[in-house]
C-alpha cells in the first residue's frame, strides 16, 4: 500500500518494505455470531502479529479471539461470538528482517431481528383488556407490524386494537371472537431485513350456568331417583361440582353423575335430601355457581286407626284417623257409597265428622244396627292417598225379615221364610200359632227346616183352618223380637191384554200386556188359541215362560189371505184363568218369503266358516231353495250356489287367509226371493309352516315304521297260531261284513273326477217330537213341597243307566256328486250345508190342549235337576241313514222303553226356598214325558224310533257329527205322538252353472 502523502524517503523505504492484506477486507459481524480474517503476505514474513482497537498485541490462545500462524505467509484472526466491544480497526504487521508491512480491517458489530419474548399461545379471559407480546429487537431498532389471520390490522378502523410503544399489541374487552392467529413482523430497512412470530391467542370465556328447573319436586319413599339439572357453558369446557352445605358431593350408591358432572341423581329420595343444592363450574377463566332447591313430598299414610265395639242405641261411638304427609293430607271417612266429610253428616246430627291437622274423628251419637260395618279412613293430598278400615261392631235384638204374606193353595207345600238378622248370632227361632209352638202332635202337615240365618216353615195345606197367621220369634242375648206372617189362598190370574197383532202369510206375532193380577203367584204360562173367524176348532199352543216375562208370542201353521181369531190366556200354579176376549186379524197374502237369519262362526283351520241360518216365514209358499253367494271384499262374488229347502248351514273352506269376505244368503219360493241376508268376517292370519324334514331324517323315519310293522305283525302271527289271539284272530274270527261293511267297500267304487271346489252339505234327519201336554208333568217352582230331594239324582242316574242299553251308533249316509271337469273354476272352497226335511210350518200341527194341571209356585230348598235336564240325558241320539230310493225306507215305530221308576225313601234335608224347581215334579215330568233326542228337538217332523234297518248300496259313509240345538220350549202338542222316519232324496246340483258344482255330502 502507498500513501502519496508520505515524504520521498519514506516512500522509498516502504518499496522494500512487505506488502500484507487482510481478507475479507472490511467485516460486519452480527451480534453473536464469530468471524475470522486472514492475513497473507506477500513473500516471506518472520513475524505476523494481530493488534487489536486498543493497539494492544492479541495474544494467541485467547478465548474469545484467537491467532493462528498458517503457514510463512498467513496469519488467522478469530472472532468467536461477537460483542459489541469486539468493534474497531483491526491491524496485522508482518516483519522480516528490516522488511515490514501491514494492513488493517475495520469490524462492525451490528444487532439482527431477534424476537426475545414472543410466547404461542397466549391466553385472555374474554372481557378483559388482552396485551399481546412480542419483544424483537435490532440495531437500529426494527419497524413491527401485526397481522390477523394474514391481514394487517387496521387500527384505525377498530379502536379496541393498539400498539403500545413496546411494540405489544393491545386488544381492549377482548373477545371471543377476537380468538386466532396473530402474526408479529419486524422490518429493517436498511438491512432489507425481516422476521416474524405467529402467535396463537386463546380467549377463555367465564362459566355460565343455565337452570331449567331452580326448585324440583320428588317423592319421597317411594323407590324413585330425583335429577337436578345445570346445563354449563364456557371454555375451555367447565368441570361441574356439587355442594350441599359447602360439602362436596361424591359419586356413590347415593348420588350419581353424569360425564360432565352436569346432571346428579339423588337415590331413593327421602324427606333427608329436601333442601338446597350447590351447582359450581369452573375452568380457566373463573368459576360461576348455581343454587338449586329440592322439595321432597311425602305420600299420605294413615298412622292410627282402632277398631270399636258397641251396642244398638246405648251409647255413642267415636272412630279415630291419623295421617302424616306433606303436604298435610286431608282426612275423610266412607261407609260403602256414602262418603262422610267435614261436619254433621246428617240430617237428624247422628253422624258428626270433626278434623284437626292430622286427625279426624267420626262420632255416631245413636248407634243403630245398620251401622255396623266397615268404616274406611282415607287421607288424600296431590301426590296420593292412603286408606285403612275400621270395623263397627254393634251388639243388637234380632230383627225379622221376610215376605209377610205367601200364597199357595190346598195340597200345595209352601215355604214361610224368616230371616233374622242379630249380633251376636247364636239366635234362637221358634214358629207359633194360636199360642201353640210348631209343629206339635196336632199338626203332620208342617214341617221346620233351619239355616244359619232364617228358619223355613214349610205348610201343605189341607184344608181352609191351615191358611192364616203364624208367628216367628226370634231370641238372642240381646233380646227378642216377633213377627207375624200370612199364609193366603192363591187365585187363578186374570186375563192378559193383547195389544196387537202382526200378521204375515203363515204366522202371526201376539204382542201383550201381562195380567193385571197374577193371583198371588207367578204366571208360569200361556196359552194361545186360535181359528178360522167363526168357524173350525180352536187351535191352541203354551208358551213356557223363561227369564221373568214374555211379551210376545208367535202362532205358526196359518193359511194365507184368512181370517182367524185369537184369544190368550194365563197359567199359574194354582190354574188357568180366563181368557181374553179374542182378537180378529187376517192373514197375508201369498209373498216373497222373509230373509233367513244368519250366524257365522270360524272353524278352527282358521281359513274355513260355518254359516247357519234360521228359516223366517216363509211367505205361504214353501221355501224351494236357498241361494248363498260370497266374495272377498276387494274381488268378484263367487258362482251362485242353490242350496234345497231343507239346508241349515253351509261350511265354505279354503278361503284366502286374512281376507275379509261378504256373505249373503236369499231365500226362495214359487213366489219370488226374499230380502238378502248378509254378514261379514274376516279369516285369520296364515299360521306358520311346519319346517319340511330332510330327506335323511324322512328316509330313517320310514326305515323304523317299516321295522316296528313287520316287528308287531311277527308278534300277532306267533299270538295267532299259538294262542289263538291277536289281530288277525279278531279279523278271522268274523263270520263276515255286515251290510254296513258291504255299503263302505262298495262307497269305494264312485271315483272323484272332480278337480273343482268342494260343496259339502250335510242333512239332518226326519225328526218327530214327543208330546207336550199342558196336562202333563207340571213344572216346578216357588211352592212345590220340600220333601224326596234324592229324587231327581236318582232319576238321573236312572236314565243314564237306561241310555247306556240303547243303541245308539248309527251312520250319516254321504252322497258325493262328482261335477263336470270342462269347470273353469280353479278354486278349492269346501262348502258345507246342514239340511234338515223340508217343511212349510215350522211347528206342528196343534191341536186342541187338555185343561192344565195347576203347578206350585215355590222352590224347594235342595239342589235340583231340572226338566230339561232329565230329558236330554235320557234322549238317545237318533240317526237315520239315507237312501237314493225312499220307498225302501222302512219304518221302526217301536219307542223307547221307559225305565220302571223306585221311589226313594223320603229325607227331611232342607232345600233352600226360591228355586224353581222341584226333584219330585222334575222326576214324573221326566218319567211322564217320552225321551226326546237333541236332533229331534230341533226338528218337529222327527222320530225318536231308531233305524235297524240296513239301507241299499251307498256310497262311502262320513259321519258328520251334528250337534244339537238348543232345545224349544215349545210345549204345543202335535197332532200324532210319533211320525215314521222318512228320507228325501238329495236334490242334483245344477250342472248348467259356468264354475264347478261342489261335491254335497248328505246326512
């Protein structure tokens, strides 16, 4: 390096002095950073030598600056982590001999963009004035930006944002809103320099309780949790604490919470847990509390309660009730329906109800003996009741009930009933007459039977001394109390009004009022009569009373377009009375017959209904057919189907499952058709299917039933030959089939060739039915004698024991009618119909009646069999076989025997008053009486005779059972005791019909 400045010599001297340079040759150094310098001289150089600011030598191996010799030319100054006192000029002198050179450096250390406290993330509690800070530091001192979310904020637009002279960026009222990222940016110009932090700022916000429900009501006692609900919002998320009386509640068997602590469930609640509860939630910015109050009911209970005793009209009496409860239960007293409240509780002040808090007393002044009883104390509030009874007890004299008056007539026993009500029980009754206690050596016809609670005296009076006053005394420790009863003459009723008469063709409805006076007991029957106006016989017919009273009678058998009269009278026990004057009416015209009744019933297949129907009049022409026709609801009626006259019911199976369906049947004469008769029904649901077997387990089941075959048959062979036993010994042993055999193996022979529906009708019998005579056995009631009770059991067991000699096992013959194949129905209904013989009046033919034979009219006090009961049980079932040819028919007209009646010894058993009927009058009206059968009670035309005789060949025999109907309380009295059996022939199916007739099975 030259300096022109210097003088010439000096000049000269540095031209033979050393030439140094120092890279780099000027140095700017950043705060901590290290740096070195190389010295390098040209040529050789002895000594390199570094001199620091100051002009001191730097030594080598120092720490902070270190010198290092590279080679005989260069020299390293190190700068390790520069301060500012390592600013300043820098020199390097080079020698060699009395050569030297030099050079210097100028270092400057400067301050970068440093960010000494820029924390991430920083966190505000919202509302609060939030200070975000950033320290940066430089030399010269940096420019700092703020951004959010990438954009420079504004602040000039919002207020709330400052930068404060610290560089830090201040946000007043923060929110939660305000919440993100924060960028802090600091800039050097001159350096062209720059840095940044990001800085997440987290806003918490406060915790705030909502309560839905600041007071919440539970039951106390009763097994049920009650819940209290704070609902917490805030952030970061509250935890939720419970407190009661600033003890912290725990999750245990008595409290239970869910996950964020917000709703707790109280166990069990009691009355204890009633009172205030503390809801606390806290998280980073604080903590907020809620009270919550629990209000504990409690049911009302009834806590004392006595029973009283006391006695009739001696001394008052007074129940007491406490209750507990919250809120207080309110207390009110009952005995049976009436209710007793606050106050005097009637009108005369005997009962007098008085309440207090807790309890309440109900006080009878004048005790009486209906009093006694049952008394319930309830205490009621809004959230429930309690109930407990107290019982009465009053001690009190018999006291005597009865009918004060009873009517019989001479030979008819009677019973006079007194019924004694007293406490205590143990009652002592006595009957007296004239002063003379009963029954006594004078009197054979009384007789005294005794309960715990009456005493019966039963009179057959024989002549007009036995009717009259008699006395009943009654005794118990109490006192006594006596009463008299009378004992009356019964009349024959009075004559019943008839108030109209409804004519049809054949029949006409009597409607009536009953008699004025019933003679002291009750009419037990009527009797119509009636004729042609002015001229004939009197027609007649009885109608049995059932259920208390009749209205409404109906005379059947009547010409169409004629006059007649009618007349109705009344029968009692004690007899028939007169007449009412008679009624002029005139029949209709021959017409359209009136609609059947109809009844359904499902079958037990589910998808199959029997529809029975009852024949209404028939217009004054016989019913020719019947025609049914049904339909799914949604889809086209069936094929008409013409069922004959004498059809009863029909079964139509195989139905569509859970489909409803409409029926309606029309009944037809020559005149025209009636009405429709409709109905409706619904099939069932579709049962489920039996799973199908593997073949496997259907080849090995068959495998064993072959097995077990041929095992059984190996067993009867052997018992055949050995002991001359077994089933083939039974089949060989026959001397052969009978007609019965022949007729089933020649049903084999008619082939079904029918693949269309099935229409199965079954028939029944020609039925006669026995005689009912109004003068014959007399029915049973209020004053038939109390004596023989064994004898309707032993009538009854009797006629069993007579049925089981009878033969009653016949077979219904079955006609299968195959219809065309060419059928386009592909439907599979089976219709079934019951027949029964065809008949324009559905009575018999009446005939003039006996005079009736006066019946009692009280109950004996045994159990009884009644009439009817009798009769069915000695009715043999009467079957008929049919036939194709009905003039090969035979009649049977040998009747029943009737068992030879024993009279059984009498008993002196007390049968309980008000039955209606007697054993004694049970028994001779069975044993006076033919046996009637079920089928022939239904059937007017029928015979109780029995068929022996085998018919033609038929085809295969199907018993079709037939049950029985209800049997007719009819008791008007044909015109023959019996018919002979007749059978009509099936009618043929209409083969002129577009679907497939249905096969008919007869019976």
């Amino acid at each position: 390096h030259r300096n022109p400045s210097l003088p010439p010599w000096e000049i000269l001297k540095k031209t033979i002095s050393l030439e140094v340079q120092i890279t780099p040759s000027h140095g700017e150094i950043s705060l901590g950073e290290s740096k070195f310098f190389m010295c390098e001289v040209v040529g050789v150089a002895k000594h390199i030598d570094w001199f620091g600011p100051s002009g001191d030598r730097i030594e080598p191996n120092r720490p902070d600056i270190t010198v290092t010799r590279n080679d005989e030319s260069s020299s390293t100054l190190t700068l390790y982590k520069a301060g500012t006192e390592n600013a300043g000029t820098y020199k390097c002198v080079a020698t060699n001999g009395d050569q030297q050179g030099e050079s210097t450096v100028k270092v400057k250390i400067f301050q970068k963009i440093t960010f000494t406290n820029a924390p991430s993330p920083q966190e505000f509690t919202e509302g609060d004035n939030a200070n975000i800070i950033c320290d940066v530091i430089s030399s010269p001192p940096p420019t700092v930006l703020w951004k959010y979310k990438g954009a420079k904020i504004q602040l000039e637009k919002d207020v709330r944002f400052k930068v404060l002279s610290n560089n830090h960026l201040q946000i007043r009222g923060i929110k939660k809103t305000d919440e993100g990222l924060y960028t802090c940016e600091g800039r050097l110009m001159a350096r062209g320099e720059i840095d940044l932090r990001v800085i997440k700022v987290v806003v918490n916000v406060l915790p705030t309780i909502r309560v839905w429900q600041s007071e919440v009501n539970a039951t106390a006692d009763v097994g049920q949790p009650a819940m209290l609900t704070c609902a917490v919002d805030g952030y970061p998320e509250p935890m939720v604490t419970w407190t009661r009386n600033e003890v912290v509640l725990e999750s245990g068997e008595k409290y239970s919470f869910n996950e964020d602590g917000s709703e707790m469930t109280i166990m069990d609640v009691t009355k204890l847990d009633e009172g205030e509860y503390t809801c606390i939630a806290k998280n980073k910015a604080g903590e907020s509390e809620q009270e919550l109050s629990l209000r504990v009911f409690v049911k009302p209970k009834i806590t004392y309660i006595v029973n009283q005793s006391t006695s009739e009209m001696e001394e008052q009496v007074t129940l007491t009730c406490e209750a507990s409860g919250d809120p207080t239960p309110t207390i009110s007293w009952s005995y049976g329906e009436r209710v007793f409240t606050e106050g005097e509780q009637s009108l005369d002040g005997n009962v007098v109800v008085r309440s207090d808090a807790r309890v309440s007393s109900l006080t009878l002044k004048y005790v009486k003996y209906t009093d006694a009883g049952q008394y319930l104390c309830t205490a009621r509030s809004a959230i429930g009741e309690d109930d407990q009874p107290a019982y009465l007890e009053v001690r009190y004299a018999p006291k005597i009930h009865g009918a004060v008056a009873v009517y019989t007539w001479e030979g008819n026993a009677v019973n006079i009933s007194c019924e004694v009500k007293a406490h205590p029980s143990d009652v002592s009754i006595v009957w007296l007459r004239d002063g003379l206690q009963l029954p006594n050596s004078n009197t054979t016809n009384i007789k005294i039977f005794r309960s715990p609670s009456a005493s019966y005296l039963q009179i057959t009076p024989e002549s007009e001394n036995d009717f009259g006053s008699y006395n009943c005394t009654a005794s118990n420790e109490m006192g006594t109390e006596s009463k008299e009863f009378l004992l009356i003459q019964a009349e024959v009723p009075s004559a019943p009004s008839l108030s109209e008469v409804r004519p049809f063709s054949t029949t006409a409805q009597i409607q009536f009022e009953e008699p004025e006076s019933t003679g002291g007991v009750p009419v037990l029957k009527y009797r119509a009569e009636w004729r042609m106006q002015g001229r004939g016989s009197w027609m007649q017919r009885v109608y049995e009373i059932q259920d208390g009273s009749i209205g409404e009678v109906t005379i059947t058998g009547l010409k169409p377009e004629t006059n007649y009269e009618v007349k109705l009278s009344a029968i009692n026990g004690k007899g028939e009375g007169e007449s009412s004057p008679a009624e002029f009416f005139k029949t209709e015209p021959v017409r359209n017959p009136n609609p059947p009744k109809l009844e359904g019933a499902l079958q037990p297949k589910g998808n199959s209904l029997k529809v029975s129907w009852i024949k209404q009049d028939d217009g004054g022409s016989p019913i020719l057919h019947y025609l049914v026709r049904y339909k799914p609801v949604t889809s086209e009626w069936k094929q008409e189907i013409k069922l004959p006259s004498g059809s009863e019911y029909v079964v139509l199976s195989g139905l569509e499952w859970d489909t409803e369906y409409n029926i309606y049947v029309v009944a037809e004469n020559q005149k025209g058709k009636s009405q429709p008769a409709t109905m409706s029904f619904r099939t069932t649901t579709e049962p489920d299917a039996i799973p199908a077997l593997s073949m496997g387990i259907m080849l090995w089941a068959g495998i064993l039933v072959v097995v077990f075959v041929l095992l059984l048959l190996a067993v009867d062979v052997t018992c055949y030959f050995v002991n001359k036993c077994g089933l083939i010994m039974c089949l060989c042993g026959k001397s052969g089939t009978g007609t019965k055999g022949q007729h089933l193996e020649e049903g084999k022979a008619v082939k079904d060739e029918s693949k269309e529906p099935i229409v199965e009708t079954v028939r029944t019998e020609d039925e006669c039915t026995a005689n009912h005579n109004a003068a014959g056995p007399t029915e049973p009631n209020e004053t038939t004698p109390l004596t023989e009770p064994e004898l309707a059991a032993y009538t009854a067991a009797l006629a069993l024991e007579t049925l089981s000699s009878v033969a009653t096992n016949s077979d219904t013959a079955t006609a299968t009618i195959d219809p065309a194949q060419d059928s386009p129905s592909s439907e599979t209904t089976t219709l079934t119909c019951s027949l029964s013989t065809p008949a324009n009046d559905p009575s018999p033919t009446p005939v003039p009646a006996p005079a009736p034979t006066p019946e009692s009219n009280t109950n004996p006090p045994t159990p009884v069999l009644s009439t009817s009961d009798v009769e069915a049980k000695m009715a043999p079932l009467v079957e008929q076989r049919g036939s194709n040819a009905p003039e090969e028919q035979e009649k049977i007209n040998t009747p029943p025997q009737t068992p030879e009646w024993t009279k059984p010894q009498k008993s002196g058993t007390p049968i309980p008053p008000k039955r209606r009927h007697s054993p004694k009058l049970a028994a001779l009206n069975a044993k006076g009486s033919p046996p009637v059968s079920p089928l022939a009670a239904s059937s007017p035309s029928s015979s109780p005779a029995l068929n022996t005789k085998k018919p033609a060949p038929s085809p295969p025999v199907t018993k079709v059972p037939t049950q029985p109907d209800t049997v007719a309380l009819d008791t008007e009295t044909p015109a023959k005791t019996a018919s002979s059996l007749a059978t009509t022939a099936p009618p043929k199916p209409d083969r002129d019909s577009d679907t497939a007739w249905p096969r008919f099975q007869w019976a």
